[in-house]
C-alpha cells in the first residue's frame, strides 16, 4: 500500500486511490517499426530490483497520469512528476543519484 | 488426567461458573477461561483429528500457534469452522464441535490412514496418483476432495455484521506484553500519538507467569502501574483483542480486533479491521516455544512445557498428575517448579544437555525433583493420552533404558521469536547460534517511502529473551521510534528487569541425536498437516533443497497454523539431511495475515446491498413497476424482458421482437457511453483512437466507428455524432463508458499532451430513449415539436429540437435495423419524456423491450456484440468489418499491430452466420469439429458459436460463428457437439438474416 504525492493536485495518495500504468518513458512505434521494434514496445519491459519508473493515475482523485521514481527493493520514493516528459527531470535524477551513487539514466554499459 | 487445582489461576473467576458444550455434552468453566483450560479442566485432553492420518490430537500449546485444537464454533449462521481453542474466550452457552473425524472423536474410521503410514510419505500424492490416467478423474480425486478440507465451511449466510476503521498513528506497537507496554511509554512520553495493540484479552504477556521483578515489581504490578500510565496520556490509544494481522508498504498495518467472539449477545460488528498507517511500526510480538521432536511427541497429553506452565498459572489447570518434563534449555525449570508448587507430581526432568542448567536447575533440584542430565525422550506411548515414556540416552539411537508411566509430558526446544511482522513487508533475518533462533537483522530492517526503516522489532521478538534485556530494548525502540517519527524522547531510565540467570541451550532437532527410522517416522514436526522428521528426510534424499520446495512437496507448515510451531524444526531438520547450515537453508516466506481473520472482517460494510453501487437510470423505476426481469450490465441494472400475465420470459422477448419489427417499441438506452470530444485536435485526437476516419465526419452527421487497443485488438464500438467543428459526441457500450474515457485520457496525457482537446464523460447528463419500428415517427409526430421526415432527419444524422415540450437531440440511429430515433434528454427529463412517450404511444402498439429483444434484432442484422463477438482476441478484420477500417489514414491505434503475421494469418476465424439444419438453437459457445484429434486427444476444431438466438422473425435459430475459411465456405454444413451429447448441425450462411440492403432502418 504505497503512498505516492501526486504533482498535479498535491494530495499524498494512498494506493487505493491510484491506478498504476506500467513502466513509463516507453516510447511508442507505430505503422513505418520495424517488427522488433514494434515487439519490444508492446511487449519488452524492464523488470529491475531497485530503481524504476512508473506511470500512475490518480484515478480516484484528480484523474491525473503522472511518473513516480521509486525502488522496487526499498520502496524508497525518489520523487513524482509530470507524465508529460519523455524522460526523468534533471531533479529526480539528481534525487537517485544522491541515494544510489553511480546511477545513471538509462546506462548503455 | 487433567484436572482443576485448588490454587492458582490469575485470570479466572472462580466465583462465576460458565457453561458449555463440546460435541454436544455439558461443561463447565470459569469465566477468563479460555475454550481450551476448560476443556483441560473437563479432562478433555483429546480434542481433534490430525489431517492424514486422523491421529487423536490434543491441546499442545496455549496461544495463537496452537496447531491441534481447532474446533467448529457456534450453530446455524454464527457457525464457524477452525477457531483455535486456546484463542477462545470461554463465555456462557458456547458450543463447540471437535473436527476432521468421522464418525465420531473418539473412534475414527480414517484412523485406519495411520496404520497406512508407512505408504503415504512426502510427495505420496504426486507419486501415486499419476496412473493409470482415468483413475485420477474417476477415482482418486473424487477420494481426495472428499477427504480434504479441515473443518466444514458454514452453510448459511453470516448473521453478524463487521465493520472497517481507520487510523493514523506516529508509531504502532504491536503487542501488549511488558515489551510492548514499555516501548508504548517511551514513546508517547515524547508527545507521539502511540497505538498499542494487543491480541488477547490481557495485558503483560507471559511475564506475570514467568516471574521476576520489574522495577523492584511483581510483573503483575509493575504492568498495572504502567497501564495506568498509558491510559491518562490522551496520545494513547489501546486495544486488547486486537491484533497486528499485517505490516504492508509505506507503514500500512493491518489489525483485527474481536468485538464480540467473547461475548456474542453483546451489540454491535463482531470484527473491526483497523487499517492503520503508521510513520513507526514496532513489533513487539513475543517468541513462540519450539516443540522437539521425539517419537510419539504427537500423543495427546505432550504439551510446550510453556503452555503447561499458563494452564496452571493463569487458570488454575493442571494438564497432568504425574508429568515428565524434557528440555534442551533452562526455562523449562520453571514450568517443572511451578507445577511442583502447584502439588503435581514431577516424575523427572530429563535435561538433553550432558551438563544440565543453570540456577533454575539447582532450583529445582532444591525443591526434590529429579534431574536427569543427557537424558531424552525414546518415546512416548499411549493411543488418546499419554500412558508411558521411554527414557533413553540423547546420545544414541534411543534404546530405552526405562520406562515411567505417566500422564502428561512438557517439551521445551528452546524459543523462536515472532518475526513475522517484521517480516512481511522485507525485514531480512540473521541466524543467532547461540541461542539457535532466527531474529531480525535490524540493519535490514523494513524501508518505507524515505529509505529508512519504519520498522523495529523489540523484546522477544528482537530475540531478547531475558526480562532485564526485553525491557532495556523495548524502552530504545520506543524512544527510537518517537525519534524517527519526528519526535524528542525523554530522557527517561529504562525498567530495570530481574530475572535468574539461565545456562545456554543446546540445540537439538531431533531425539535421540541417532535415532533409528522407526523413531524418526513416530517424530512429528507439523502437528496438523502429519509432517514427520522422517517426511522431510525423505524429501531431503529425492532432491528438494530448497525450503521452499519441500515444503510444499511435504506440505510442512502449510497447515492453518502456517507453521509457527514446525517452521524451525523443519527447516533445521531439511539443513541436517542436506549437511548444510540452517542460515544457508533458510526460512521459508513469512506472508500476513499472522493467524487466520475473518471473511467478514475482510469485506467489512461491503456486502449485501452496499456490497457494490447500483447504477440506476432515470427510468429505472418504471421498469421496475411494470415487471422488469433485470440484467446486470456493469454496475447497471437493465430491463431483460418485460413479461406480462401469463407469458414466459422467452414469449415476452418473442413478443417484444415482432411488436417492434411490426409496430413500435421503446428502449430505455441511457446507460450507453456518452463521452464529449472537444478542442482544436478533436477530430485528429478520434482519427487515432477509431479506426475509420472521424475528422471528415461533418457536422450534424453520425458515423458508425470502431475502437482498438494498442494491440490491434477490438475493444469498444458505438456511434459518433458531430456536434460541431471541435465537437465530437462518441457513444460507447455501456460497459464500456468508463473504461474508454480513461483510455482517451491516458493517451491524451501520455503521448499527445500537446494536442488540444478536453473529453468529458457525459453518461450520467442523459437519459437516452430509442423508438423503434415501423411507426417510430409516427409516434414522435403525434408528440409534436420538432421535424423528425426523412427529408429534415435523414438516416445517420441528428438534430436538435423540443418533443412534447421538453428539449430533446435525436439520432437517426439504428441498432435493429429499423426505422429508429434515440433521444437523448437531460436525465432530469427522462422519465417525463419516457411516460410521454408510452401514454402517446398506446394508441400506435408501443411496448418497451429489454436487453433480449435488443440483443435478437441486432444478430438478425448482423450487428457485432462487444463481448459476444470479442473477446480480446478478436481484429476488426476477423469480423468483416473491414469497410470501417480506413485505409487512407497513416496511423490509428492498433494499425501497426494489426500488420503482425499472426494478425495477417489467413488461417484466423472470421465471422459467418450459423442457420440450424433442424430450426433449432445452437448452443452458445459450442465448438465446430474438425477431422482428426489434437495431442490431447480432444476432437480438433474449426470454429466456434458466439451468438445464437432464437429468431422469432425468421421462425428458426439463428447463430454468428467465428470459423476457419468461413467466409468462403458459403452452404457448408459443420457439425457442433453439445455437451447434451446431440451433435447440432448448422450451414455456413452469410451473418445479415434480414433486411440485407437496409431499407427499413432508411426511410
């Protein structure tokens, strides 16, 4: 039963009231991808022990989509924002970062 | 025997007799018994069957971990199966019934499993019952199911009610005992608001009976004094009968308070959910004695030598007359001394370690008793009640080197904490050697949404087990938790605890340490489940490692106590036979609730009429006074049929098709979708959800669309009217409302936050009324007010307007394939428009029509069914719908998918017709046969039925079917098997039954 602040209307919401949407910042393909391509949106989904993002909906509460970065392990918070990004703000970054030295946004190793 | 003493018993009232029955014959008690001292106090030691081999079980333990004595409580609705003797409070006319025999306790026919013993080991299930093949349908699991199951369940609907409460908390302290009562002082002394909840009916635990001195204190004392204390902080809130069920995410905890178990004439829910959310969670949960495990440890009348010591203290019971005591520690002693006090005849104390104890020993050994060093227990005889033990070497195989006949036997292996809350939300465990328990590893303690811990175990349940140091902890973790939680811990001295010394345990998991099969086969581990030493051997030697896996190939813990006495000694037993460390083994996964809650409890107000919310329409009560049978559609209710004197729901849908295909009918239709559409982007934002084209839609024109998922998968359908140039009305299922506007605000805030368009769900703002038929206009003119011709409101358009004086939009809209208007209305104008309608409508054959009727005329048109013709697995393209799929647009969702080989697949089932050879009706969702059968052995298939109705105007079944080449299979003949047994014949046809051009629905 997580609590997650919800950027948009500012009430701390309890999971009862929120809807969750899966891993965020996943980029669509539409007609034109490549099978693979298409594959992997549809279907590909990182399933990490430790940080992740995650799109929910305040869904009964102001209805409003928005990303949380959290641990999966910990259940540690780093922070909420706006689902109207393609990828983390410099904030929750740094917010990670500062918890979990060497962390990097989607590392290419 | 076991009997009532003349002394003791600090928790009974002897001056109040309480009466009772068990399994029908009449017993007495005191009131502050619980079920199980007043049973021992009847001499009732046999109180139950095991779940395998139906041994007699008696009462092993005096609390929550009770595994043996679970009973069917109560009569008629206030019968429930399960409830642990030892957890019941003893109150005037309980009944109780023992459980899992038959036909009675005392002789049992499955018994007989027992003597089988030897057959039935680890995994006996899984080995036997695999062949011959048919023999598992037929023979085994018909024997199995009737076999399985402890208890009944209840067979009436529960008379009491429940209820939920919430509340907010700085720190939660879970249990009540001296632990618990500490840590709750220091830290409401800080100002934190402090919930403390325990799950008996007392205060303190087990310290008033384990004794000591609290700040110079009897327990007893220093417990009411700090009571006292608690209870005048206005920061405090306490509830005994309450326990901590569950420790979730983010400091959610659970608890379970019994109201009214105890005393069930009293008014109001018998069971409180607390749901709690707490910056602090301290578990202050005690430790639970471990068994050990020695042939014949099962017999009635082998007690936890800690139990035996609470029957005598807190209720003044005596489970034996002449007891043997066997440990492998010290606290032992003290039941062994209190019982001697208490005028029992302690014949040994047979101590497993060579060296023997501490001062507790020397005690003992000062008030007479004779100690046995090195000594164990061989065995234990005695059918229903311990007759004999065997005393034998501890290091040996057990050859006996005397027998003492006695009565009543008291183990102690030592003690586990309870971890489990701690547990449940990821507090990792280390492995303490010396005193051979698993306790919290507070750096691994819980997080919560900061990173820090929000959990602290304290006292027992850190793994203190000493007074001075339970009390020394419990008062830091109160102070801690306060600090934690924002607040300043006063700098006050810890209760000073004093105890005896006591000499450290050696753990032993098994008696004799060599004992021989034939011993290790009569030494049980899990009590209810009839899990042995042997078991777990066994399942050691086949190859299952990991805890996990033997215990469910043993089915080790998996019983309705989850272990809490056999979890430690089987897991230890598992590390042994697998020559590993018991850290390395491991524990298997502590899951909430800690013992069994309620159903009740769980649903809380949540039932019956509340259970849901019921969607009612603006007509829904018309419906309801002339006769509506009701279908439940979403949370909806909707009118089926309307049957009149003397038809039967099938005449009434027979009559409703012909009158609206040869009159007029009306449909209450306003539980349909209604969503707006608007902005700038409205009509590009709907070119991405349908997949026809919506922006060229022009104003005042409707336009039949189809929605899919990202997937390509059908999900919703319904009609699209422009309203304006940046207005769109889309009409959905009414299932389907909710759902598809959450749908078009996902991809709005998600992917196209940039395009300018605002949706609003519009359902509930309009009742929406069709009439339809051959005399829908006539009917309309007759109300006056608006120009509903072909000519001013053609087919597929709509308009604004008054009828009868009320402001109405109509749709020219058909879903039967008749002249038809759906009117939408404000919802407060609904019903008026509704009775309008059917007043002017009696002199033209008007008759409302239900979902039935709807759902025949749309399958005699061909219509597709969300639903019926989808079902999450089906394109648009399946269903020869790909005339409203365009083909100019670059993108709409699902497109690409659509464009996956499996999609493409010329092998996919499309839709066909179905037309009985016989006239007759097709069972729905039967299967069309193929030549051949599949790996399985089942007959292959090439199709299946997805509607099917009866056609009152064709006179003949009438069916849509998904098959394979359907389409081009024209006048073929397939054959669906029924599970009647009849093979039911029907020809591929084309799926439009009537009206094949749409004349009727266009004039």
């Amino acid at each position: 039963m997580l609590i997650l602040h919800c950027p948009y209307c500012g009430v701390d919401a309890e999971e009862t009231e929120l809807s969750p949407g899966g891993e965020a910042h996943v980029k669509r393909f539409g007609p034109g991808a490549s099978d693979e391509e298409f594959r992997d949106y549809l279907f590909a989904r990182e399933n990490p022990k430790g940080v992740h993002f995650e799109r929910w909906r305040h869904a009964n509460g102001c209805g409003k989509w928005f990303h949380a970065a959290r641990c999966t392990m910990t259940l540690e918070v780093f922070g909420t924002y706006s689902a109207q990004t393609t990828e983390p703000p410099k904030e929750i970054r740094d917010a990670i970062t500062a918890k979990r030295p060497g962390w990097t946004w989607r590392e290419v190793e | 025997m076991s009997t009532r003493i003349a002394t003791q018993g600090r928790l009974i009232d002897r001056s109040k007799p309480v009466r009772f029955t068990f399994n029908g014959k009449a017993m007495s008690g005191f009131a502050g018994d619980t079920l199980a001292s007043a049973l021992l106090a009847n001499d009732q030691m046999l109180v139950g069957r095991s779940f395998k081999y139906h041994r007699p079980r008696g009462i092993v333990a005096s609390g929550a971990e009770e595994p043996n004595a679970l009973v069917g409580l109560g009569q008629g609705a206030a019968f429930e199966p399960n409830q642990r003797a030892t957890t019941t409070e003893l109150f005037d006319g309980l009944s109780a019934q023992s459980q899992n025999h038959w036909p009675s306790l005392e002789f049992d026919v499955g018994a007989v499993n027992s003597g089988f013993a030897r057959f039935l080991p680890a995994g006996f299930y899984y080995k036997t019952f695999i062949h011959p093949r048919p023999f598992w349908k037929h023979i085994y699991e018909p024997f199995i199911r009737q076999s399985a199951g402890l208890g009944k369940a209840p067979k009436e609907r529960d008379a009491d009610t429940y209820e939920h409460f919430y509340f907010f908390a700085d720190v939660v302290v879970i249990g009540g005992g001296v632990a618990g009562l500490a840590a709750a002082k220091s830290a409401a002394e800080s100002g934190a608001k402090v919930l403390l909840i325990e799950q008996t009916a007392h205060w303190g635990g087990r310290a008033p009976v384990d004794g000591g001195e609290i700040d110079g204190m009897s327990p007893e004392a220093w417990i009411a004094q700090t009571l006292d204390a608690l209870k005048s902080m206005p920061n405090v809130t306490l509830r005994p009968r309450c326990m901590g069920a569950g420790v979730y995410d983010h400091g959610y905890v659970l608890g379970y308070e019994r109201l009214t178990d105890h005393a069930p004439e009293t008014a109001g829910p018998r069971h409180r959910l607390w749901r709690i959310r707490a910056a602090q969670v301290i578990t202050a949960t005690g430790a639970i004695e471990r068994p050990l495990s020695f042939a014949g440890n099962d017999v009635p009348g082998v007690m936890l030598a800690s139990a035996m010591r609470d029957y005598v203290v807190n209720y003044g019971v005596a489970p034996g007359q002449r007891v043997i005591v066997v440990t492998n520690n010290d606290d032992a002693y003290r039941t062994a001394i209190t019982l001697k006090r208490a005028g029992v005849e302690v014949l040994r104390v047979l101590d497993a370690r060579a060296s023997g104890g501490g001062a507790l020993m020397e005690e003992a050994r000062s008030l007479g008793l004779r100690i046995d060093c090195g000594r164990a227990v061989a065995k234990v005889s005695g059918g229903k009640r311990v007759t004999k033990v065997g005393i034998c070497a501890q290091e040996g195989q057990g050859a006996a080197l005397e027998e003492v006949a006695c009565d009543a036997v008291a183990m102690s292996g030592g003690w586990s904490p309870v971890v489990h809350l701690w547990s449940h939300c990821g507090g990792k465990l280390t492995w303490d050697d010396a005193l051979a328990m698993f306790r919290p590893d507070p750096k691994r303690a819980p997080t919560g949404a900061d990173g820090q811990p929000f959990v602290a175990a304290a006292g027992a349940a850190n793994g203190e087990l000493s007074l001075g140091a339970v009390l020394t902890d419990a008062d830091g973790a109160g102070k801690s938790a306060a600090k934690s939680a924002g607040f300043k811990p006063k700098r006050t001295k810890a209760p000073r605890g004093d105890a005896t010394g006591e000499a450290p345990l050696a753990p032993i998991w098994l008696m004799p340490r060599a004992a021989k099969v034939s011993l290790r086969m009569k030494a049980w581990l899990d009590y209810q489940n009839d899990v042995k030493v042997s078991d777990v051997q066994l399942a050691a030697r086949e190859g299952y490692e990991s805890v996990e896996h033997t215990k469910r190939y043993t089915t080790l813990g998996m019983a309705t106590d989850q272990g809490k006495l056999s979890n430690i000694n089987g897991l230890a037993t598992l590390a042994d036979a697998l020559g590993a460390e018991i850290p390395t083994v491991g524990t298997t996964t502590f899951r909430p609730p800690y013992t069994p809650i309620s159903f009740g409890a769980i649903a809380g107000e949540a039932r019956g009429e509340v259970f849901q919310p019921l969607r009612r329409t603006p007509i829904h009560d018309w419906h309801e006074a002339h006769g509506a049978e009701w279908e439940p559609v979403g949370h909806w209710r909707r009118p089926y049929t309307y049957r009149q004197a003397g038809e039967t729901t099938h005449d009434a849908v027979m009559r409703e098709v012909n009158n609206t295909r040869q009159a007029v009918g009306m449909l209450d239709a306003s539980t349909l979708g209604k969503i707006i559409v608007k902005g700038p982007d409205a009509g590009r934002f709907l070119d991405m959800l349908y997949t026809n084209m919506m922006s060229t839609l022009k104003p005042g024109k409707c336009r039949y669309g189809l929605m899919c998922s990202e997937n390509g998968f059908l999900i919703d359908d319904g009609v699209v009217a422009r309203i304006d140039e940046q207005t769109f009305l889309c009409h959905t299922t009414t299932g389907g409302a909710e759902h598809i506007h959450a749908h078009m605000e996902e991809w709005l805030q998600t992917e196209w936050w940039d395009w300018q368009v605002y949706t609003a769900n519009v359902t509930e703002q309009f009742a929406q009324i069709a009439v339809v038929g051959p005399k829908a206009r006539a009917l309309l003119e007759s109300l006056g007010g608006m120009d509903v011709s072909k000519e001013a409101l053609p087919f597929m358009t709509w308009a604004d307007g008054t009828l009868a004086g009320i402001p109405v939009r109509i749709y020219r809209i058909s879903f039967s394939g008749e002249l038809s208007y759906e009117i939408a209305v404000r919802a407060g104008q609904g019903r008026a428009l509704w009775d309008r309608l059917a007043q002017a409508g009696a002199a033209f054959g008007v008759m409302p029509y239900g979902t039935e009727a709807l759902h025949i005329m749309r399958a005699e048109k061909g219509f597709i069914m969300i639903g019926d013709e989808t079902d999450g697995t089906v394109i648009p393209q399946d269903l020869g719908l790909s005339w409203a799929i365009s083909k100019k647009k670059e993108d709409y969702l699902g497109k690409r998918a659509q464009q996956r080989s499996h999609m493409t697949d010329p092998e996919r089932w499309k839709l066909v017709g179905l037309e009985t050879e016989d006239s007759g009706v097709l069972p729905d969702g039967a299967y069309a046969v193929a030549e051949g059968r599949n790996a399985n052995g089942q007959r292959n298939v090439q199709g299946r039925v997805t509607s099917t109705y009866h056609s009152p105007t064709l006179g003949r079944g009438i069916a849509m079917g998904l098959v394979l080449h359907g389409p081009d299979r024209m006048g073929e003949v397939l054959e669906f098997p029924g599970t009647d047994g009849k093979i039911h014949k029907a020809r591929i046809v084309d799926p439009v039954f009537y009206d094949k051009d749409g004349e009727k629905q266009n004039v």
